[in-house]
C-alpha cells in the first residue's frame, strides 16, 4: 500500500517535470 502511493506521487512528480518541460519548449 505504501510502495503504490509512492510510486502514484514519484509518476506525478514525473508528469509534472514533462508538462514544465514541454511547455518550456514551446
């Protein structure tokens, strides 16, 4: 239980860095 919520938090710490990233390239 504890390793999902911390690979649910890990991938949308991720999804964030691509929308930054994205959104820094245009």
């Amino acid at each position: 239980m504890l390793l999902l919520c911390c690979f649910r938090s890990i991938r949308a710490v991720i999804g964030l860095l691509v929308v930054v990233a994205v959104c820094g390239l245009f």
